[in-house]
C-alpha cells in the first residue's frame, strides 16, 4: 500500500486571512501531536499574493487518512476554516511511489 497526499489550494477572504492561518496552524499542530501515521502536514503562503494558501498533507496509507477525516478537531477546525475562504478550496489526490 502506498501513501495518500493531497495538494489543497485555499484562497482567504483578506478580512478571514489572519483567521485562515489561526485555524490552519492549530490544525498543523494537532496533526503532528496526535497522527503519527500523518508524515507530512504543511500550509505555505504566497509571497506574491498573501490570500493564497497552499495546504500539503501525506498520510501513511488509505486508513490514516480516513482517521485525519474523522477526528474530532478535524470536524470542529474545517467549518471554520471554510468560513474564511473566498472560493471553494480546490484539492487534489497524489500517490506516494516508491
């Protein structure tokens, strides 16, 4: 079994853009606490525009994943970070090779 990425670009209403990040970091640290088959978890910020975020996650295999989607602060922390976008968040699904 191979692991499962996502690429998630978020674009933040300028007003939710100091929320978006909040939200976002609280989210990065709790992945790192509390999923260890969650190997990487990053949000990165455009230099050029500073409402374009850019969200990496690798998960272990299909079973970590579906645990990052289900654990409680991933369902009280995505509402909120929807809130604070000005677009639907566009993501996309990756296989780890090798």
């Amino acid at each position: 079994m191979t692991g499962k990425s996502f690429v998630a670009e978020l674009r933040a209403k300028p007003e939710k853009r100091n929320d978006l990040i909040r939200l976002q970091i609280e989210m990065k640290l709790l992945v790192h606490q509390l999923e260890p088959d969650a190997i990487v978890y990053e949000l990165f910020q455009s230099e050029e525009d500073p409402d374009l975020f850019i969200c990496v996650a690798t998960f272990r295999d299909d079973a970590a994943f579906e645990h990052h989607m289900q654990i409680d602060f991933h369902e009280r922390l995505v509402p909120q970070i929807f809130e604070c976008l000005a677009e639907d968040m566009k993501i996309q699904f990756y296989r780890s090779l090798g």
